[in-house]
C-alpha cells in the first residue's frame, strides 16, 4: 500500500519552472545558442551546472568558456531567477496542489521534497508550504541529478519508506525517469507526450486528487 509521496517542486507545486526558463533564455542569449522549448524541455528537473553545460553543448560551445565564466554564467541565472522567485507569494501556488497536500496530510501519508533545486527551502517558504514536508532531500549532497535514481530512492529513504510504498510526482522526463529508476509508482503531470514513461499521466496538476489517482491505479 502506499504511504507517502515524493514531490519534484519546480512545475508541480508552483510554477517557477517557468522563471527558471525565462533565467536561462537570458543566459541563453548572452551566449549566443538559439533558445527553444525543445531546449527547456531538456532542461527541466537538471541541476544548475548540468543546465548550463547543456546549453552551451546545444551549440557546441562547451569549451569555449573556462570553468570559471561558467560558474559566473551560472550565478548569473541564479541571480535572475531570485529576482522571479522574491516577488512570489502562496498565489503562485499551482491549482490543486494545496487542497491536495492538505488531503494527503489529513489521510496520514508521509510527504518528501525531491528537489534539484538549491533554491527550493525558499520557494517553499515563499509559498507559506514549508510545513507539509517532512523531510527534503538535500540537492547538495546528491552524486547524481535527475535522471538517475538517487533523489527519488532518498526521497522515500528519509521517510523511513520503500519505494515501492511510495509515489513520486513529476513534469519533468528526466524526473520520471529517477522515480521509475528508484522503483516508485510515477505520476507525469503535463504533456503525455514527454511524459510517456510515466505510471500516471494529468496534463496538470488540478487533476492532482487521490481519488483521480486510486481510479488510474485500478
Ligand atoms: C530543478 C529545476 O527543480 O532545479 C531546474 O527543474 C533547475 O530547472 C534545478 O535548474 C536546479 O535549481 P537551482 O535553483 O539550484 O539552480
Ligand atoms: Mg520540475
């Protein structure tokens, strides 16, 4: 039986994967490599390093920095993302999600935080949502991003839960991909398409409910 669930942030609790790409794009352009959806596609649920390395590869220009402009490409991204993320408030909450959360508080199921982001203890709190989490895995101290496994299988570890007693919730593939790799039940939440691999598929997160889940686990 299920007792808890694994939660990506970015794009499934609010919608900062939005501000992300618009950080990028910035960045992007700076450097000269065409953005395109395809390109934030790829990016989302991949850590900050890892993002701007595909970025650069996208055009072929990942050796034409040196490690050091990369780490200040990086900041600044970051940089233009905290200006996106300091003006939030709980209304930048995605539909759904926080009577959802209330639900699974109120039937007793463990929650997690399986975020890339480092940024994510302040999104959370910009949300008013910092107390429906348990435990977050902390981003740092991870050996691999999405998609290996490890957020996913660390997610459910601090819970003190299997993974197969747990399910992850995602919009991104590369996040689908460490879910099914931990060995939990997957929820992709938007385009299907992308999201193929996915256990459970909701174009968005208003269709987030257990009782929509138990009728697609049936
Ligand atoms: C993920 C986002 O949640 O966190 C990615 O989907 C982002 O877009 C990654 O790059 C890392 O975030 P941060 O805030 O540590 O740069
Ligand atoms: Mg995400």
């Amino acid at each position: 039986a299920i007792k808890g669930f694994v939660f990506d942030l970015d794009g499934v609790i609010t919608d900062t994967s939005v501000f992300h790409s618009q950080a990028w794009h910035q960045v992007a352009d700076k450097v000269g490599v065409k953005w395109d959806d395809t390109l934030a596609d790829a990016l989302k649920g991949i850590s900050r390093m890892d993002s701007l390395n595909l970025i650069l590869a996208k055009d072929h220009k990942e050796n034409d920095f040196t490690e050091e402009e990369k780490v200040a490409l990086a900041t600044e991204k970051n940089d233009n993302y905290l200006k996106l993320v300091n003006q939030m408030t709980p209304a930048n909450i995605l539909p759904g999600i926080q009577a959802f959360l209330e639900d699974l508080k109120a039937q007793g199921y463990l929650l997690s935080l399986a975020s890339a982001s480092k940024n994510s203890p302040l999104v959370l709190k910009k949300l008013g949502l910092s107390d429906y989490f348990t435990k977050s895995v902390d981003p740092a101290s991870l050996k691999h991003g999405k998609p290996d496994p490890e957020i996913f299988r660390r997610g459910a570890e601090i819970l003190n839960l299997d993974p197969a007693a747990c399910i992850g919730v995602e919009d991104a593939a590369a996040g689908v991909q460490s879910i099914n790799g931990a060995g939990e039940t997957s929820i992709g939440i938007g385009d299907p398409q992308v999201l193929a691999a996915a256990d459970i598929n909701f174009t968005d997160t208003a269709q987030l409910t257990l009782a929509n889940i138990k009728a697609a686990l049936d």
